[in-house]
C-alpha cells in the first residue's frame, strides 16, 4: 500500500538551496516536493496550483521578504510553513518574527560548505517537516505589541509568594509564542520563572531579548551560577541544559553541556526534575506545545515532590505532543488552554498566598 506523501514547496533564491532541500526531502520516503519558487510571486502562484502540505521558506529573498510574504500568506491562505534562516542576529531576529506571524519551525542555513552542509541537516529538516504537516495552524489570539498587554495581572504584594516559589517552564514546536502569551501579563513581583525552550544555539537570545521588550518581567538567557531572582524569567541558552539547585535560601541556575536528554539541549526533564529536587512543592510546572515526550516525566516527578502542575490544552496547542504525554501519566494537576495559562498560574499563587497567610 502506497502512503500518502507531505507534499512540499520549497521558496528560496538561491537555485543550489532549491536543489539541495528537493534532494534531501525527495531522499525520505513519506515526502515530495511538488515545486521550487526563486521567490514569493512565484510562490504565489505555485501555492494555487499544487496545494501543498508545508512550505519552506527563506527569510532574505527579492521583490518581496520572506516575512512580508509569510504575512500575506497566513492571512490569506493558513499553511504549516517552516522558515529557512541564516544564522546570523538579523536572522535570528528574523525567524522569531516569522514564528510570531504563524510558521511552524525553523532550520538554519549552514556557513560554510552549504552542501555537506545542508545534507548533514536531512534528519533534521525531514523532522521539522513531518512536524509541520501535523501541526495545527492556530488563528491569532493575542498579538505581540510594543509594550505589555492588557489585561495585566495586578500586582501579588506578597514577598513570601515572589522569593519562595517559581515557576517552571518547558515548551517546543509553537513554544515560543506560547511562552510569550504566558509571560506579557504576568505582574514585575511574580516569582522566579525558568524556562526550557527547544531552540538551537544562536536564537535564545534573540528570544529572551524580545521576550524581555514585551513583558512586564525582567527576561534574559540564564548564566551558570546566578541567582534566580523574583521579576526575572531565564531562558535555557540553546545548547545547553538549564537546571535548578540551592545555596542557602537561594535558588542559582546550573547551566552545562553535558549530554543530551531526549535528544534535547536543553531538555526540559532536565529542568523539571532539579525542580522536583529542589523546589518541591514551591514550584509550579508548565508543559507546553510541542513534539514527543520530553519533560512528561519530569512534570510528573514535580507532582509527585508537592508542586502545582498544569499543561496546556489540545485545542491551544500547535502540536499536543508533550502535554499530551504528560496529562496520560498522571502529570499534570490542571489541563488549561494557553489563553487562560496565566490567570490559572496568578490564582493559584494567589490561593497559595491566602492560605499562608490563614497559618
């Protein structure tokens, strides 16, 4: 029996890149690439006549960017679209705001010798595309703005809730808006946030950086050994694992590079399990969108050590693969879709206050 293929087109000016994605995506047996457009216009029209499942897409192209072009196509025509970027800040800058205006995922362009290069990518770039073809296009829900958006959380005026507890995070595919939705209304005395983010090295700190013009917190790339400070959320650098331990009353963060988890660096059982050890029940844990299974059994264990856990709905998600592995163990408290996420977080640091302050 013949399998039903992903079908794909592929966006880009350089002919040597059309040609190398045809041969890597051609190469895998469960997809085909129905066409190659040198730019949007083309593309335009390619999209009409073949229907495709995915898109790639290059960021930097003639008569009209990638972004621009991506706009107009979610706007007009919703397709998985994954972005092809260079690794360069512009870039990075570049595949953020293409992951805000609804394409799926990114891969990078390779510096050097472009066709090892990319062909050293096939697993990768066939991955992000079998994603793509399950992923769910979701319709805007909160726009990114140039300043936090309302409605704000008040303040929780309890320095017992902003220095005892955290709030844990772990988020793939679709991650990156997710955590934005969760982040912007969160009041600046919300306590500690740690976040794993799966992203590859180079792009984290574009993320925080724009996560941090957004937000009413303080957001920045985590640096081994610093304390973990209420109004401050820290992102797992890409490439490194970000954990969580103690000295004295204080929470630090443990950055390495020691081997994947999950196939991940950073991983988010990595983050989830420190928290376990050493949060406990002061910890609340968030899984979000994305693909597989990595950080289910380390929200299960947060549960298990007394902390508060939620993951993200089906309906919210753009690929229901981590929460759902989650919330089928047992691991999360509280199943909640992403637009309520923060007002579920608030409330219960707020009954978690109240309580404390009946004792």
């Amino acid at each position: 029996m013949s399998i039903k293929k992903i079908r794909v087109l592929c966006v880009d000016d350089s002919a040597l890149i059309r040609s190398l994605m045809t041969e890597i995506i051609n190469s895998q047996p469960d997809m085909t690439v129905v066409a190659t457009a040198s730019d949007p216009l083309v593309a335009r029209d390619l999209v009409k006549q073949h229907n495709p499942d995915v898109m790639t897409l290059d960021v930097e192209m003639p008569r009209m960017d990638g972004l621009e072009f991506l706009e107009k196509l979610m706007r007009l025509r919703p397709m998985p679209v994954v972005m092809v970027s260079s690794l360069t800040e512009r870039g990075s800058e570049a595949a953020l705001r293409a992951l805000e205006l609804g394409a799926i995922d990114f891969v990078t362009k390779p510096r050097l010798d472009i066709r090892d290069g990319l062909l050293a990518y096939t697993d990768l770039i066939a991955g992000k595309i079998r994603v793509a073809a399950a992923a769910r296009i979701l319709p805007k829900r909160t726009p990114p703005v140039t300043g936090p958006i309302a409605p704000e959380a008040p303040l929780l005026r309890s320095p017992l809730l902003s220095t005892e507890k955290l709030i844990i995070i772990g988020a793939s595919t679709g991650g990156t808006e997710a955590i934005r939705e969760l982040l912007q209304p969160l009041p600046p005395d919300s306590p500690g946030i740690m976040i794993a983010q799966h992203m590859p090295a180079g792009f984290t700190h574009s993320f925080a950086q724009r996560l941090h013009g957004l937000c009413r917190i303080a957001v920045s790339e985590a640096v081994h050994g610093e304390r973990i400070l209420p109004g401050h959320a820290y992102i797992a650098p890409g490439g490194f694992h970000l954990s969580l331990t103690r000295s004295g009353a204080n929470y630090v963060a443990v950055v390495d590079q020691a081997a994947p988890v999950n196939r991940h660096r950073p991983s988010i059982d990595v983050l989830f399990d420190s928290a376990a050890q050493h949060a406990g029940k002061n910890a609340i844990g968030v899984i979000l969108t994305g693909m597989g299974r990595d950080g289910a059994e380390g929200l299960l264990r947060m549960r298990q050590a007394g902390a508060y856990t939620l993951a993200q709905d089906e309906a919210s998600c753009v690929v229901f693969g981590m929460p759902r592995e989650a919330i089928a163990i047992g691991a999360a408290c509280e199943v909640v879709a992403m637009q309520d996420m923060s007002q579920r977080v608030v409330a219960h640091l707020r009954s978690f206050g109240e309580r404390a302050n009946r004792v």
